[in-house]
C-alpha cells in the first residue's frame, strides 16, 4: 500500500441496511474507514465534496437521484475522489457508461467482503477493479473499450446520463412540470427527452418506459407497483 494512512471512504446506498452491513464489514479492516454515509446520489456529491473520502461506494439504483448522475457530477467536479460502483446490476451498459463517466471500478452486490475491500485499496492506488464476470467480459474487447488508463473511451449506452434522470422519474410517475424542477431545465426540455427516450428505445407510452426502468435497474420495482 502508497502509506500507513487510512483509506477513507463514503458510502452510497438508499437501504440503510446495506449500509450498515458494509460499515461493519468495512470497519473490521484495520485500513479503512467509514466517514460518512449517504442515501441518494445527491446527498452523495454533496459529501463528497464536503469529507473529501479517497473512495465513493456508490449504488446506482436510488430514487430520485440514481448513482449514475452521482457518478458523473462527483467525477466532474471532484476528480481526487475514486468512483467504485456497487451494484446489483452487472449490465455491460451500466459498466461502459458509468466508467466512460470516470468511474474506476465495478463490484456486484454479490460479492464477498474480501473483495470488496480489495478492491476499494486497488482503486484507491490508481488501479481499477471489477468483479471477475465482468473483468472476464472486458478483457475479451478491452482494447476496443478501456483507454490507456483503463476507462472507457466513450459510453456505449444508447441513453445519455441526461436521458436516464430524466427516465428514472418519469418511472416513478413525476410530470413534467416537477422534473424540469428537480433537474433544473425547462419543460419544453422535459418534453424533447422523454421523446427521444420513446424515440431510442422504441416505446411509445409512459408504462412502457416503467417497464424498461425496472428492467434495467434503474429504479426499483417497489417504487411502481402498478404498471398497466
């Protein structure tokens, strides 16, 4: 390891249980500790920005703002801080657009403690980490895919990072007139996303739009339970 320093992390998880669990899990690495925690990408960039933490475990499923808009506005704007995803969704989609982002490392939830902490020292020094499926995925078309610094040279995800706020909460049945709030862009904004979002994907209506939501994990299926 770079020192005897403690690697500080925050973590980003809207399940309190989960977050709870790898702060235990976390916490019994002598070179490694919890500064903070967080229940939504928002909450996320704002402490980052405010705890500094070498390594952001950052979930990409939230309500209202997912871990994918964290992601790009924590690499944008506070570029010491080390993204490592910690999903439950393995999607090649998801792991191209968040690294294409500047995240440098991907786990799925499925993963062990020891890796977990393996991985947030790896990223921490420089490197990146994936779980092994996904690294054995890659390392088939990694020089098509990872730059020299091992992210990727563009987002291969169809949908912009834009384009899945705004989907996530149309998914979770907000109007127009309250995502151009939340988002801070016009209606008129709203309304030219939503149809490319129909356009791209080839759905015409807003339950179809849930239905892919769900399906790609960026929302819950317990935030919808009625889909018609």
């Amino acid at each position: 390891m770079k020192s005897a320093k403690r690697i500080t992390v925050l973590l980003v998880d809207d399940h309190t249980v989960v977050r709870q669990g790898l702060r235990r899990i976390l916490e019994d690495e002598g070179d490694i500790e919890v500064v903070g925690e967080a229940d939504s990408g928002g909450l996320a960039v704002e402490m980052t920005a405010t705890l500094h933490p070498n390594v952001v475990v950052m979930d990409i499923a939230m309500p209202k703002s997912n871990g994918l808009e964290a992601t790009r506005r924590i690499c944008a704007t506070i570029p010491d801080a080390k993204v490592l995803i910690l999903s439950a969704h393995g999607d090649d989609a998801y792991v191209e657009a968040v690294m294409a982002m500047g995240a440098v490392g991907y786990l799925i939830k499925q993963t062990s403690a020891q890796c977990l902490a393996e991985a947030i020292r790896e990223v921490w020094q420089g490197n990146t980490y994936f779980s092994t499926g996904i690294a054995r995925r890659f390392s088939k078309r990694h020089e098509k895919i990872l730059d020299r610094h091992g992210r990727a040279r563009k987002p291969v995800a169809s949908l912009t990072p834009r384009e899945m706020a705004v989907l996530q909460r149309i998914a979770e049945g907000d109007a127009n007139k309250q995502i151009a709030a939340e988002l801070g862009i016009s209606i008129k904004t709203v309304e030219k996303h939503r149809d490319n979002l129909m356009r791209k994907l080839a759905i015409h209506d807003t339950a179809g739009l849930t239905r892919y939501a769900i399906a790609a994990g960026i929302i819950e299926s317990s935030i919808q339970v009625t889909i018609v």
